[in-house]
C-alpha cells in the first residue's frame, strides 16, 4: 500500500534526511520525497499498520529537525 502525504520542510538537504529516516524505519517498504511539491510518498511493508508506523516516522523525523512537519490524515 502506497500513501501520500504533505510536508513541511525547508532545504532539500532536510528532505533528504526525512527520506532516508523513513527508509530506515520498520513497516516502511520504501519512502521518497519531493521537495518541489512538499510531498511524502510512503510505501509500507505488507502487514504493516499505516498509522502506526507513520507515527513512529513523525517521531523519528523530529530528531532530524524539529521544524521538519508531515501532515497525517
């Protein structure tokens, strides 16, 4: 299952570490994102809980950068 859902960054550098931390965080098959658009595309592991491991993404995003924002639905 793929979802999309709109961030909040300032650099590309930022996007960036956003991108890898999600990569890197259980549940997460695989994650990109656009920083012309100020989007995350997250796709999830099979099984996978969405809003919980989006949650644990949010959390993980936060030690990068305290300004860096995903906007869950």
């Amino acid at each position: 299952m793929k979802k999309t859902y709109k961030i909040e960054v300032d650099c590309a550098n930022c996007a960036a570490e956003m991108e890898n931390v999600a990569r890197n965080t259980p549940g997460v098959k695989s994650a990109s994102v656009n920083f012309m658009g100020l989007k995350m595309t997250v796709e999830f592991e099979e099984g996978a809980d969405a809003a919980t491991v989006m949650e644990e993404v949010c959390k993980a995003v936060k030690k990068v950068d305290d300004e860096c924002e995903i906007y869950l639905p």
